[in-house]
C-alpha cells in the first residue's frame, strides 16, 4: 500500500510528489495541506490492515521572515526528512508491539490449554514430568529440576524430578532446607526469583551458592508455604530471562501447584476406596477361615493374566478392585453352608451358594463407585459352554472380566486348602486349567493364563 498526496497553497495548486511507506500490517500517510488563512499542515494518519486508527496533526506558521514550504524547498525536503525518519520510527515501533501483542496472545492461548490439560491430569507422576517438559519447551532453559518433600514431615526438599541433567549431577545437588533463606525469601512471594540479582553479600546469595549453575528459582505454593522449588538453567539462545518469561514460569507453578493439590486429593480418595473394599471383603472372609486371602490373591492373579493380555494400567486397576468384591454375595450365605465340610454339598445348599452372584449384584447396585463390577461379580460362575449360574450364559456372552476372573478364580480355589481336601500342586491346576479350556473357561485366556499363572506362583515362591 503506498500513501501520497499534494501541496496545496489557498490560490493555486502545485502538485508536488509526497511518499508513503510499506509495512506488513503497519502503514503511516502523509498529507500536506494548508490554506492562506491557517497556514499549512501536516496530517500523519496510523494505518493497521488498512485501517486508519489515529491521525497527528502538525500546524506550521510563519515566523517573522520564516519562508514557508512552497517558499522554500529547501525547507519543505528538510521537514519532509524529519517527517520521514519520525514515521519510519513510529512504523518500526508499530510492527515491534504488534509482534510482542501477538506473541502474548498467542502464549496466553497456550497457557490456557496447557493448564486445562494441568487440571485434568490424576496421576502425579505424569502431572510433574509433563510441568517441566512445559517450562523447558516455553521457557527455552536447557536443564529444570524440581524440589520436593520426600514425606510431609521431611525437613528438606531434595532433587525428585528433572529434565535436561544426568542422574549423577542431580545427586550431587544439595538438598534445600525447610528453614533456609531461599524457602523463607520464596515464601513472601509468589514470583520467580532471578539468582544473580540476589545482592552479592546476602545471606540468601550465600544460601544459593550450591545453585549458582541455574538462573532461575520459582516456588510451588499452596496456601502461601512452600510445597516444592523448581530450579531453572540458562536459555538455550543464550539471553537473560524476560519477564515474559517469568510471568509464563509463575502462571505454569500456580497451576501445577494447585494441581498437584487435586492429585494428592484425589489419591487420598482412592487409597480410602482401596480400603473401604478391602474391610468389606475382610468382613466377608472372616466368616469363613478356608477361603481368608482367597479375593486377594485372586485379584493378584486376574492381575497377571490381564498383564500378559496387554491391558492398560487404569484397566488393571479396575478389574484388581472388581475381583475384590466377586463373593460379596456371600455374606448373606448361612453358617451352616461356610461351615460345611462334605463334598459335593447337599442339593439345598447348593443352590444357596447359587445366589451369591446375584445377592453380590444386588448389594453393588447401592454402590455408585462399584456399579460397573456388577457383570464381573453376577457373571463370574457362568461356563463357557453355557452350563454355569446363574444365568446359564456362555462364549462371548460372558464378559471378557468375567471370563478372566472365572479362570483366576478356579486357579486359586484349587490350589487353597479347603475343610474337605487339601490344596492342588501348581502344575496339577494348570492342567486342570487346560482340560477345561472350552468347556468351563475361554481356550483363548487359558493359553495365555498358563504361563502368566506360573511366572506368578514363581515370584511369590522366590519372595519378589
């Protein structure tokens, strides 16, 4: 875009060629006008995608004997340079704040995602790899390790998590004391601390001296105490931290700070869900001394087979709780059926043992965090050929969990003593296992079970 115009006196017209510049977003045009009552002017008009957003006006009048412009063009080229270099100025300082403008917006975007991407991370691990990953891709540090408490009570912060250092240089980092200056003087404030604009003599200076290869320490904060410290290297381009830079460092420890508040909440939560399972399954087991333990290693067992199937973690998980609680239903089982030790059991007691699914279905429903184990528990007795309780379903109508556990389930029971016989050796279960494949358990999870059972009976055998 190229801006121009004329020198207009008020009796006649004389075109004189004005000049314009060319910006990538930033424009600037000149007129020169003027009357014979007012004099002449100047009007430079602050052009952005084609749009004028201020116009500066400058008002030239004779002085004494001063010659105008139209007088002069001496004068009118020299005020015409001045005009030139001024605007060029105004131009190059147009396009700087634009690009910073954009830049911060375009950082405040990011932030605003990578914090809602923070906020929704559970596990504390992935929560504080993923913050340093972030302040070294955003920042441009070469090196960030991250200080923690080891326990609540711990006296100190020591190195748990970094990125862009080798092992054996952050051992050798000295831990940061509770009580030190650097924790007291982060503690004031929630703003990144620049290290080498800590006075020379200061205590703190002298506190930092261990630290004096990073740049930068910003405080993880929860409820104005120090929960963590994060150490930052120099910029990999060589250039000193900006305060761009130290607004992203503060935004991003906020948010992870207020995150981590969350996971550790959160794994609270579970651990209290965890136990509140296991006391219920305790309650039940304790009816019957035979089967105590017989859920826990189930769960282990379930938690091999579905390792070797490729399950994910949070799958792994849910199904280990799931197993937990297959024989709720057997609290509601009489004395005399626990309390029995004939083999096979009367036909009465028999179908009582098969209720248990259903009643264990039935007290999951009241349940809301276990409602989804409802198909593992009701289905875990069903056969493979269809002739199981208490449905009589079979094949792929039973779930895959139910399935797992069905085999996990067997495998445990024979190789548990009970009132009526003593416990099978590992390689006879196995086969038992085998012998059944297609009739009672899926051939598919039976050959992938073998192995996966054998390797964990070996570790419980060698104490690992």
């Amino acid at each position: 875009m190229i801006f121009g115009g004329s020198l207009k006196t008020g009796t006649r017209d004389k075109n004189i060629p004005l000049w314009g510049l060319v910006g990538i977003a930033v424009g600037v045009a000149i007129v020169w006008g003027g009357d014979a009552f007012s004099g002449y002017f100047v009007k430079v008009g602050m052009v952005i995608s084609s749009a004028v957003i201020a116009v500066f006006i400058a008002r030239l009048r004779r002085v004494h004997h001063t010659p105008l412009p139209s007088e002069s063009p001496h004068q009118y080229e020299e005020i015409k340079r001045d005009l030139d270099a001024s605007s060029r100025y105004l131009v190059t300082e147009l396009e700087r704040t634009t690009t910073k403008l954009r830049r911060k917006t375009f950082d405040m975007h990011s932030l605003f995602e990578i914090t809602g991407e923070m906020s929704a991370i559970t596990d504390l691990d992935d929560l504080l790899n993923g913050f340093l990953l972030t302040l070294m891709g955003r920042v441009g540090c070469y090196a960030v390790v991250l200080f923690l408490k080891q326990t609540e009570d711990t006296e100190e912060f020591s190195p748990q998590y970094w990125k862009g250092l080798d092992k054996g240089t952050v051992q050798n980092l000295a831990p940061i004391s509770v009580d030190g200056e650097l924790v007291k003087s982060l503690s004031k404030t929630p703003d990144p601390l620049i290290i080498q604009r800590v006075a020379e003599n200061s205590s703190l200076r002298r506190n930092l001296l261990p630290f004096r290869q990073f740049e930068v320490a910003a405080p993880l904060l929860s409820k104005k105490e120090v929960t963590g410290i994060s150490l930052l290297g120099e910029k990999a381009d060589g250039d000193s931290f900006s305060e761009m830079d130290l607004e992203l460092i503060s935004i991003l420890s906020h948010q992870v700070s207020a995150a981590m508040e969350n996971a550790k909440l959160l794994e609270k939560t579970r651990l209290f869900y965890k136990s509140s399972i296991r006391a219920l399954v305790a309650a039940v087991e304790a009816r019957d001394s035979y089967t105590r333990g017989h859920a826990e290693r189930t769960s282990k067992y379930a938690v091999a087979i579905t390792q070797e199937m490729g399950f994910t973690e949070e799958e792994i998980e849910n199904l280990s709780l799931g197993v937990l609680v297959h024989d709720i239903g057997k609290i509601a089982m009489s004395e005399s059926l626990l309390s029995n030790d004939s083999s096979p059991l009367e036909d009465k007691l028999w179908e009582e043992v098969k209720t248990h699914p259903k009643i264990g279905a039935s007290i999951l429903e009241q349940v809301d965090t276990l409602r989804w184990a409802i198909p593992l528990v009701l289905q875990h007795h069903e056969r493979y050929d269809g002739s199981g309780y208490p449905n009589g379903l079979g094949g792929k109508n039973i779930t895959l969990h139910a399935r797992i556990l069905a085999v996990a389930d067997s495998f445990d029971a024979m190789t548990s003593d009970r009132s009526y016989r003593k416990a099978m050796p590992t390689e006879k279960a196995l086969d038992e296992l085998r012998k059944n494949a297609g009739t009672q358990f899926d051939p598919k999870i039976v050959e992938i079970a073998v192995p996966a059972l054998k390797r964990e009976i070996d570790k419980i055998h060698s104490g690992s």
